[in-house]
C-alpha cells in the first residue's frame, strides 16, 4: 500500500479578535476547530455563533493540546462544552485557558428517531465572531452609579423621617400642656370605648402580650420558610455552578452570555448585582421600623404613649383630647412583627434572586420566585 502525507499550513486556523468567519459544510464527519490566543490587557472574550439551521451543534471549547477530542463520543471528555441551535453566545475567561484554548464547532448529527444513528449527509454553515467587551471604567461606573442612588435615597428617608419624628415629639409636648377643658377622662377595663372606637391598653398587660407576640408570628413563619426553603436554593445554585465548572457542560446554567458580565467567582455578577436593591432596601426598612418601635415608650403597664393618672386606683383613666382621635398613641396597636416581615421578606427576595442568577436553569427558577409571592 501506498500512500502520501501532505503537510500545509492553513492560514485560517488562527483568529483574533473582532474577525468575522464563516465555515460551510460543517458535518458529523468533518468538524471545524480554530486557535485563540489572548491578547495581553484582554481577561475575557465573548464568542457569538450564528448556525444556518435549527439542528443541534456542540460549541466546544478545549485547551491548546494532543489530542483534540472532535467527535461526538468525547468532544464532552474536556474543556467546556455548550450546544446550540441556530444563535448563541458563550463566555471564555482568560483564567480558564491563560495560554488560549481551540473552539470546535460539532454538529449533534445524531437521527431522531434513532440516537445511535448518524445522519452523515446533513451540513451547516457557520458563521462565528469573537468580540471584547470588557470596559473597566464602564463597569466602575456601573457600579458605583446604583450604589450612590440607594445611599442619597436612604439619606433622604432618615433625615425625612428624623424631622417628622421631631414634629411628633413636638406635637406630644403640646399635648401635654393642654388644659383640664381640653382633656377629657374615661375610665376602661379592657374593653373599648363604644363612642371613639379607639383601643386602650389596661395595666393587665396579657393583651399586650398577646398582641405583640401575635405580630411576631408572622415574622417567624417567614423566618421557617426561609430555613427551609433558601438554605436549599443556595447550596443547590452552589453545586450547580461547580458542577458545570467541574463537568464542563455549560448547558447545566442558562446564562444569556449576550448581556453577561463576569467578575470574580460570577460568570453573569451584573445579573447578580441587580439584586443588591431589594437587600438595600428591606435592611433599610427594618432599621426604620426598629426605629419607630424603640422610639414608641412602653410602661410595664403595656400602655404605649398614653400617661397613667393614678396607679392607686382599681381602674385606670386615660387622657386625650376629645377631637384629635389622630393622636399618635392611641388607636390600633402597632404591629412591629408584621412590618419586620415585610423588610426581612424584602431581603430574603433579593437574597433568592441572586442565588438564582448565580446558575439560572429550571430549578432555580422556582426558588427564585418563592420569596416574591410570601
């Protein structure tokens, strides 16, 4: 048997960046694969593939070495691995292949009817671009620019709220210098007063008890729920995002690559960043009803802002004026647990979303979702 070995070097094989290429005649039996390698200030490239037809194609990223694995058998056995159909884009960090890596394009090849068939005869062209879009000053910006919103917001509440806390303890001290014609005394035994409708708190402070730790159900509930169901949703995101990492098979997260950034252990950080806000602002509301509950004075007696007049006395007579039924004090009990839930709930939903950015896929996306609908 004779035979001849031809050895020429193709030109083609070595891409850069920002250089468009199309490859036809793409098949199970003749695969394509090119060369990257990184230009010095670059840390990450974007590859984005274009297919002529809807069929199922392996993108395949692998490290510049012997052997190449371009067959459907082992094209998963190293590098990373993602498939596509007719459009996607891919990720590849410079901290994964520092010396460059080799992207295969593979067509699935594999007949529907029967997957242990090759259809030999189905072709693709693929057209391919390799793009930078990494801007370190952009993404500074885009950083600091939320932060600094959230920080002039959250001032803006507290000094809003410092000043009407200040009208409200000015307003108390008016109230306390009124006349004996202005005020008027009605004598209560736990019960309410038929005429004003208004709640008053007795010295037997079982129904304030009850009340308060009433409110903090809620708070605990939402703290079970949690428990049970965040704690899962971290550690599932965690090993999901180690197990593609591990694997290879970049199919386990369906990151949109298109508008992902990566940064640090996240391979989409702006996605996961977006979700800082709902954390800022549950933290922020939580502080303000702490202080709201601290400012509001409690006697043993259970009586929230309201003065006692003769503690001698079997039943006890409480003071207001007889118009003003707005009086901060008076009225329905303030319910602290409920408003704790509701920032911590707050939090919690932003704390979801980002353990289901760190690896969205079809089982993140419930958990994701969980905390919004309590």
């Amino acid at each position: 048997m004779r035979y001849a070995f031809l050895h020429t070097i193709l030109s083609y094989y070595n891409f850069s960046i920002d250089e468009p290429r199309t490859v036809t005649k793409v098949s199970v039996t003749s695969p394509v694969f090119y060369q990257f390698e990184f230009p010095e200030d670059i840390n990450f490239v974007t590859i984005i593939a274009n297919s002529t037809t809807t069929s199922r194609t392996f993108l395949s990223i692998q490290p510049i070495q012997c052997p190449v694995h371009d067959e459907v058998s082992n094209i998963k056995h190293t590098g990373h691995w993602h498939t596509m159909s007719r459009l996607t884009s891919l990720i590849v960090q410079k901290k994964q292949y520092p010396n460059g890596f080799l992207l295969i394009f593979l067509p699935d090849g594999r007949v529907d009817s029967d997957p242990r068939l090759l259809d030999v005869t189905h072709y693709e062209t693929i057209s391919f671009i390799v793009v930078s879009n990494e801007d370190t000053e952009v993404f500074k910006y885009s950083l600091l620019v939320p932060v600094l919103i959230y920080i002039v917001g959250i001032l803006f509440v507290c000094i809003m709220y410092s000043y009407f806390h200040h009208l409200y303890i000015k307003r108390q001290g008016a109230n306390d210098q009124l006349s004996p014609q202005d005020l008027q005394c009605f004598c209560h035994k736990n019960h309410c007063d038929t005429e004003l409708r208004v709640l008053h708190f007795t010295t037997d402070n079982n129904l304030y008890k009850y009340l308060r730790e009433n409110s903090y159900r809620y708070f605990w509930t939402i703290l079970t729920v949690v428990f049970f169901y965040g704690l899962p949703v971290i550690l599932l995101s965690l090993t999901l995002t180690n197990f593609s990492e591990e694997t290879g098979d970049l199919d386990t997260c369906k990151f949109n690559y298109f508008c992902s950034y990566p940064f640090w252990i996240f391979v989409s950080f702006n996605h996961v960043f977006s979700s800082l806000g709902y954390v800022i602002l549950g933290l922020t509301f939580i502080f303000l009803v702490h202080l709201r509950a601290t400012s509001l004075e409690v006697n043993e007696g259970g009586m929230m802002g309201v003065q006692r007049q003769d503690t001698s006395q079997k039943w006890l007579c409480f003071r207001f004026r007889k118009v003003d039924l707005s009086r901060t004090g008076y009225g329905a009990y303030q319910n602290f647990g409920t408003f704790y839930s509701l920032g911590f709930a707050l939090m919690m939903a932003g704390i979801m979303k980002m353990a289901y950015n760190t690896c969205p896929n079809r089982d993140t996306t419930f958990f994701g979702n969980l905390m919004r609908s309590y």
